[in-house]
C-alpha cells in the first residue's frame, strides 16, 4: 500500500500541473458516478413500493443519475485528452532544453520526456475505470427505465 502511494506522489512531482487537473478530474468523475449509483439504488427501492407517485419520484431520480453519467462519460474522455497535452508540453520542454544546451544528452531532455509520458498514463490511468463506470451506470440506468415500463403497464392492467 506504502508503494502505491509512493507512486502516485512521484507521478504529480513529475508529471507537472496536469497531473493535478487529471487527479481532479478522477475525483470528480468517481464522486458524480458513485452519487449517480446511489440515486439510482433509491429509484429502485422507490420501484418496489408500488404506486404511480412512487413511479414519478424514481424517474425523476433516474433522470438525475442519467445526467451524472453523462457527465463521467465526457470527464473519462477528457482524462485522456488531457494527459496528450502534457505529452505535447512534456516534448516541448525537451526540445526547448536541447535547443538551448544545443546537445541531445539524455540527462538534459530526460525531464521533459518523464513529464509527457507520465501525463499521458495518467490520463489513460483515469478514463479506463471512469468509462466503465460510465457504461454500466447507462447499463443501469436503461434496465430501470424498463422496469417503470413494466409497472406502468402492470398499474393501467389492474387498474
């Protein structure tokens, strides 16, 4: 456990202020998409009372857990954007470093190079889990919306 935290403070060091808004952007993701889980939880339990309001109150919950997810799908697809920029400005340091050293010496681009290849896994590391989590919440969100199409039709046959 000590050396996952080892690597992640050595990955922000090196990666540079991007791997901050990366980082950022991680928690957001998982914050909205847990929250959207469990609004999502209560318009199942909402379900399972029976009724039309209870059927109104769990719409209106998957709806808010469907726009959630929409938003992690769009931050898991900025996570990887995010993480090419700093590959750009990690070779643009390289290459300003060569041009004012004027020699290839690993030792004076080797910053510049950590800085974009980290910045990149980084932002690999965040969109993966966060677009999966994006999928099956949609996964949920339609199974729900099937179910309210059941009950209503279940509701209009009896009643």
């Amino acid at each position: 456990m000590a050396a996952a935290f080892e690597e992640v403070r050595f990955l922000m060091q090196r990666g540079g202020l991007l791997v901050y808004v990366i980082i950022g952007v991680s928690i957001v993701g998982w914050f909205l998409a847990m929250r959207a889980f469990v609004f999502l939880r209560l318009a199942m339990k909402e379900m399972k009372g029976g009724g039309s309001p209870c059927f109104s109150e769990a719409e209106k919950r998957i709806k808010k857990s469907q726009e959630m997810l929409h938003i992690v799908g769009v931050l898991a697809g900025i996570a990887p954007l995010l993480g090419l920029l700093g590959t750009v400005r990690g070779m643009m340091s390289a290459f300003k470093t060569v041009e004012a050293y004027g020699t290839l010496e690993s030792s004076f681009i080797s910053a510049g190079i950590s800085e974009a290849v980290l910045t990149t896994e980084a932002g690999l590391i965040v969109a993966l889990p966060l677009m999966i989590l994006a999928f099956y919440g949609v996964y949920l969100v339609e199974r729900a919306e099937r179910r309210i199409g059941k009950g209503r039709r279940g509701a209009q046959v009896e009643g």
